[in-house]
C-alpha cells in the first residue's frame, strides 16, 4: 500500500491509498482534471472517495466524481450542504457515514468518527486495510475527544502555531477575525502534539502532516517538533509526495 498525495491546503487536499489492486480516495478537492492526472487517468480499481466536510478544498470535484461511476462516502449533512444527495442518475453512488458506525469500501474497513469544525457534520476515519495495518485520518478539526491505539499510520491536520498566528495579527498579517476562525476549526501544533501525547504510538510507523497554513506554519519546525515529541519517523504533506505503507 503506497500514500500519495495530490494536495494539501487551503489550495485542495486530496490524497490516494493505493495498492496494485485498489485505490481509495481521501478528499477530491482539487480541480477534476488534476485529479484525474494524479490517477493517471485510471479510474477502474477506485473503490470510493471519502469526504470529511463540505468546505470545496476537500469536496470541490464530488459531483464530477459521481457522475464519473465513483462511489462518495460522507455525512448526510455534507451531502445536504453539497446537494449531492440526489445527484442526477448516479444517486446510487453515494453512500451515507455515520459517526461510530463501521463499513467496508473495497477491501478497506473504514470507521467514522466525529470532527471539531465550523462544518455542518464532519467526520475523521480509522481505517484498515491487510496491505497497511491501521492508518488514522484527521483534518479540518481543532479537537478530537477519542483515544486511539494499534495504529500504523497516522495523518493529521497541522494548520497552525499560536506563536506564528500571533505574530502575523501584531504585523497586521492576518486579520483577528480570521484568527478566531483558525482557532475554532482547525488544529494547530499545540493541539495536535497533545493528542499524540495521549495517543498510543507504539506501533505508528510514521506521522504525516496536513494541512498546513501558508502564512501560519514552518513545515521543518512542524517536523522537527514531532518527531522530538513522539520518536516517531514524520513528514508534511506536499503535492506529489509518494509515502509506502508497509
């Protein structure tokens, strides 16, 4: 099983679990065509896309991808928000999630879980496959109220730094409003370090960073912080970045 990644930001995320026999999506916020590029333009062994939130840097090309034969996963209030729910002829190719509530997409076992975001209903996903043991995905959240264990892999949003965000509003940077909002739906470096801090890493085998902010981040200070944190092997997600999980 091999991550790639097509994006990640406030641009379009999106990102691809791949093994020779299957591909699940996670996100399809990007333009239609780039991610079409990014899947080589090979559409047959897609077992679905997982939407985490409305929010169009994660959900942008959902209807294109519907109308294209492939399954979308997601919330009824993501759905209700994107008015894919009765989407043309292929309504049949969306499937509803649940917080708590397990299914299997492909040969992928897949559990929902509630977000922390300004979103109508998002949703994070454990999910477990034979080729890459338990792979944690978390974006668009500034908590998370579970605990989890036996993982492999974790990928997580890492929008922020308080210090960095203060900076920026005391030069007039970025606007205090706007700052409120970051605070309120997204996860930022102190946040995500306290919940690996709680977050049994015994067996994670890497850690890879989301979602970064342009203008309130530092992508070798992230890294570095974490890796010192946990011990843990950690990346940032950028586009084109290749990742085996094993």
């Amino acid at each position: 099983m091999k991550l790639k990644v097509l994006g990640s930001g406030s641009a379009g995320n999106c990102y691809l679990l791949q093994d020779e026999k299957e591909t699940l999506m996670l996100e399809c916020g990007l333009p239609y065509k780039t991610i079409l590029r990014g899947l080589k333009f090979n559409l047959s062994n897609i077992v679905g896309c997982l939407v985490s939130h409305e929010h169009k840097d994660h959900s942008k090309a959902v209807k294109e991808l519907i109308s294209s034969g492939i399954d979308v996963y997601t919330s009824v209030g993501t759905s209700q928000k994107l008015d894919i729910d009765d989407c043309a002829v292929n309504s049949y190719r969306l499937g509803f999630l649940k917080s708590e509530e397990q299914c299997n997409i492909g040969n992928f076992t897949v559990l929902p879980f509630e977000t922390k975001h300004d979103a109508v209903e998002p949703l994070g996903f454990l999910i477990q496959h034979e080729d890459m043991g338990k792979l944690l995905f978390i974006t668009d959240s500034y908590y998370c109220r579970y605990k989890f264990s036996g993982l492999n892999h974790i990928m997580i949003e890492c929008n922020y730094s308080s210090d960095i965000l203060q900076q920026n509003i005391e030069k007039g940077l970025i606007h205090p409003v706007l700052a409120g909002r970051l605070l309120k739906s997204h996860f930022s470096l102190e946040n995500v370090k306290e919940f690996l801090k709680e977050t049994d890493l015994s067996s994670v085998r890497e850690i890879t960073l989301l979602h970064l902010s342009d203008g309130n981040s530092n992508t070798e200070r992230f890294k570095e912080e974490i890796e010192r944190l946990t011990g843990v092997p950690t990346r940032v997600a950028d586009r084109d970045l290749y990742i085996e999980l094993f």
